[in-house]
C-alpha cells in the first residue's frame, strides 16, 4: 500500500509537495525526479514560449513551494523566472502570465519571510525592466509597506522612491559612466513618476503609514523613508492629511537629523487645498528656528529658501507682518541671506503684491503720454550698460532702455536678466536681438511692453 502511494506521488505534486515540507530528505529522490522534469519542459518552452504549458507551470509553482527546502538545488531558480518573463515577456502566452503573476502576488502573504523578500524583490526587477508595469503590481507592491519585517517594509519604501540607485551603479560599474548615469537618471524618474500615479487608494495608504510611524518603533532612517512616502503622495494627489503637519512640526530644527530632507518633505506636502491656518504654524517654526541672526548665514539662508518653496505651494499661508519682517533680510551683509529674502520678494510681486510695502513691489507705467514723455529727460544712466542691466535683474531699477550699442555691451546683462525672471525686448516690441545694439529690459514683460509702447517712433 504505501509503495503504491509512493509510486503516485509523482503524478499528485500537491502530495509531494505536503510531503516535502515535512521532511525534505526523504523526498529528496522525488524531488530530483520533478527537478528534470521541470528542466525539459523548461527546455520545449523556449522552442514555443508563445504556447501555453500548464503542466510547466505546475512544477514552476511546485519548485517555488519546497525552495526553501532545497535551498542549494533551487538557488537559480528565481532568475530562471526572471530570465523567462523578460525574455518572453512580449509573445508570452496570457494565461501562463496570469498564473505567475498570480503566484508572486500570492507569494507576499506567505509565512516565509525569506520567500516573501525574494517574492518582491522580482516584482520590482520586472517592474523596473518594463516586464510588470501595470496598476495591478504596483498595488501589490504597496501592500508590502504595511509588513512587520523592516526589510521587507524598506524594500517597498524605496522602490517608491526609486533610491536603490546605488546597487544599480555597483552592478553595472563596467559600463559607460557618463552614458550610464543618464540613463540611470531618466529611468528612476519614470518609475518613480508611473508607480505613484498607479496607486488605486492614496488617501487610504498615506492615511495607513502615517498611523503606522504614530504606533511603531522604528529607527528614524526607516521613519524618514516612510514621510518621504507620505509627502509625496500629498503633493502629488493633492490629498488632506492635516496631523502630517503638526507631526513634522517638531522635527523642524537646525541640529536636527536628516533636517534637509524634513523641509523637502513639508515642502512636498504642500499645495492649494490645504489651509492656510494649518501651514502657517509651521511658517512660523521655520521662521524662529531657521531664520534668526544667532544661526549662521547657512542656516539662515535654507530657513528662507523653505519658506519661500512652502509659499510657493500655498501663499496665503504668510500673514503681511511676517512678509515684511522676512524683506528686510534684502539688507544683510551675507550674500545667501539677502539673495533668498530678495528670491521671496520676487515670489510674492507676481503672487501676492498687496502684502508687500509699497517700495517692494514693481512700479507699474501708469497712462504714459509718448508725445511728452520725449521731450523729458527722464533717463538716468550709470555709464555701463552691463551695470545698468544687472541693476534691473536685481529688482533695484523697474527698467532699462538703451540704443546704439555693441554686442558685447549688452549679452552678459540680458541673459542675467532673463535667467533672473525678467524681459528683455527689442524697441519695436519683437523678440531681442544683441546684433541690433537696441533693447528695453524691464522685470517683467507686461512692464515692458508698455515701455515699448512709449517709445515706439511712428
């Protein structure tokens, strides 16, 4: 009787597989057999892969079961499948995919930790070789940040993310490094761009890992990664999340950990929806933390450059006291203190004027008489054209106009305008030319379309 049971077992793989679980060495005999015959039709499958073969995907579900039984028997075994899916990926038949698939989905509630890691570390590789780029996975993969194991919950983290760069970099280290960089780089933003627009539930996850770094006792990289996470499904999908604020709140300090990623995160996290009132506390903490002369000019320059990116999301958060006590830091003697309150000046002239004094906002031409207007000499000249420029790209002149010029006297001082956010337009209004010698610069262009108007020669 048991011989006769025995001699079935190869034809009953859920037997054998119940079987091998409780005692691998005695079932090694059997497992050998299934082994090569997992091997042959491994090899008829690359003659037609575009056919379908359940027997093949019985055994490829049976091997996985009892890997971990036969670790040294079984140790290619998972790149076998990875070769297979991004080799066939394109002519492989519906049905076989959808039973692997199905199986790594499965996979990541087993009971083996080792079999869950390995489980979703090949749906990330085929994810990111364009083999499983659909809703389906991502959402998958998402679950595997609610995991009990760190390093499985890390490995989610990162693939949204995208910051396994690294490991990239050491495996390929034989390649073309300039080459291989940017297509590094343009790689990462896809996936990182296609795998959080996929998510089915935003809110649900973001709202689930906020309640999980609240509940859990993790390190404080794994806490960082988890906000990253967050924050970018705040911005993103626009999403309310108002205790994400007060949370991150108390972290903002200079001595703080990680305190650059903290203000990238709060500056993720922002955007239109979120009220005012909530933002503004944190305003305020970057302001008395960051932005006081007792810190260094470093400090003191990033505490204005995260406000300044915080309104950029959500103006009304600043209050028109706190704006003008910020603008006064136009005057400091560091050069990277007066350069971020003069880039939060510009901010708020094209965002919200009216809570700036009236000497920081941009003078507007008001009702011009050209007729008039050219027989005044109202033009003032520092006898450097470049200077001239450079006083209007600084926001310290409204605009500039000058005539009969070489080229070298004018093609420092218009790029520096327009990279600086200003306008610079030839006399009759077209687009500027430094062959010309000609040009009327002004901080912005509706400013200098009416100063074309003033001059124009009829």
């Amino acid at each position: 009787m048991i011989r006769r049971k025995n001699n079935q077992l190869p034809e009953n793989l859920p037997q054998l597989q119940n079987l091998i679980k409780r005692d691998p060495l005695s079932y090694k005999d059997e497992f050998i057999q299934q082994k090569r015959h997992y091997e042959s039709l491994l090899s008829l499958f690359e003659l037609h892969p575009d056919e379908y073969n359940k027997s093949l995907v019985d055994l490829v579900m049976f091997m996985a079961q009892v890997s971990s039984c036969y670790p040294d028997s079984l140790k290619d075994f998972p790149q076998e499948l990875v070769n297979i899916l991004g080799t066939h990926n394109t002519v492989l038949h519906a049905e076989m995919r959808m039973s692997l698939q199905n199986f790594m989905y499965n996979m990541l509630n087993d009971s083996n930790k080792k079999a869950v890691k390995m489980s979703l570390n090949i749906m990330v590789e085929l994810y990111k070789k364009n083999v499983w780029r659909d809703a389906k996975t991502v959402n998958v993969i998402a679950t595997a940040m609610f995991s009990k194991v760190t390093k499985i919950m890390v490995t989610a983290l990162r693939f949204f993310l995208s910051s396994d760069e690294s490991k990239d970099d050491s495996e390929d280290s034989d390649s073309d490094d300039k080459s291989k960089k940017k297509k590094k780089k343009r790689t990462t933003l896809d996936n990182n761009f296609s795998a959080l627009h996929l998510i089915h539930d935003p809110q649900g996850i973001a709202e689930k890992l906020f309640k999980q770094i609240e509940t859990r006792n993790e390190k404080f990289e794994v806490k960082v990664l988890t906000l990253d996470v967050i924050s970018r499904l705040i911005g993103l999908h626009q999403l309310i999340l108002l205790n994400f604020y007060p949370f991150i709140q108390r972290f903002l300090q200079p001595h703080q950990k990680e305190v650059t990623k903290l203000l990238l995160f709060v500056a993720q996290a922002s955007h239109d929806l979120v009220p005012p009132d909530v933002l503004e506390p944190i305003l305020r903490t970057l302001v008395n933390n960051f932005v006081t002369e007792r810190n260094t000019s470093d400090v003191m320059a990033i505490g204005l450059n995260a406000v300044k990116e915080l309104c950029a999301k959500c103006p009304l958060a600043m209050n028109e006291d706190l704006l003008r006590d910020l603008v006064q830091y136009k005057n400091y003697r560091e050069r990277s203190v007066n350069m971020a309150a003069k880039s939060l000046i510009h901010l708020y002239r094209t965002s919200l004027p009216e809570l700036l004094h009236k000497r920081d906002r941009l003078n507007e031409v008001i009702n011009f008489d050209p007729n008039t207007f050219r027989y005044h000499e109202l033009i003032r000249s520092l006898g450097s054209a470049q200077l001239s420029l450079c006083m209007v790209a600084s926001g310290v002149w409204d605009a500039y106009h000058v005539e009969y010029l070489y080229p070298w006297d004018m093609a420092a001082g218009s790029l520096i305008i327009t990279e600086a956010g200003g306008s610079v337009l030839d006399v009759d209004g077209s687009n500027f030319d430094v062959e010309y010698g000609r040009c009327i610069a002004a901080g912005t262009e509706s400013l200098a379309r009416k100063l074309v108007e003033v001059f124009r020669v009829d």
